[in-house]
C-alpha cells in the first residue's frame, strides 16, 4: 500500500489502533513503521498507541541505563581499577 492508502485506511477505521496492527500484517511491517507514516502523513496517533510507545522508552531508557552500569563495571575491572 502507499502512504496515501495507509492514511486513508487509516482515517476512514473506527478502531485506530487496532487498524495500526492490521495496516502492518497487511503490508509485513511491523506497526512502528505503520505509525511512522501515519504521523508523516499528519494523522493523530490515538492517546492509547503514544502512552504504550511512551511506555515502551521508559522501560528501554532503564535498561540502556543498566546496562551502561555494567559496562562501566566490566571496564574498570579490566582496567583493574578498584
């Protein structure tokens, strides 16, 4: 589909979010890409869909955080650093 069909689907289904996961699977994407096109082509992402994807950084910002604490740990004992 293009974009322009995509925002249409979109637009014209009474469930948006879930039509998001259904705009995927019928173009073997995964729905961020779908989402991507969507806020390109201007449309409203609905509150549910930004407060999961919101969600979602939260959880990998704490553990990017954790893991950047094990990377320094790994570091200093290799430097030998007490």
């Amino acid at each position: 589909m293009t974009a322009r069909e995509i925002c249409y689907s979109y637009r014209s289904a009474r469930h948006k979010a879930q039509q998001i996961q259904i705009l995927a699977e019928l173009n073997g994407v995964d729905s961020l890409e779908i989402i991507k096109v969507l806020v390109h082509g201007g449309e409203r992402l609905p509150d549910s869909t930004v407060n999961k994807l919101f969600k979602r950084l939260d959880k990998l910002e704490m553990e990017i955080r954790e893991r950047e604490r094990e990377y320094k740990a790994i570091a200093a004992a290799l430097k030998g650093e007490l």
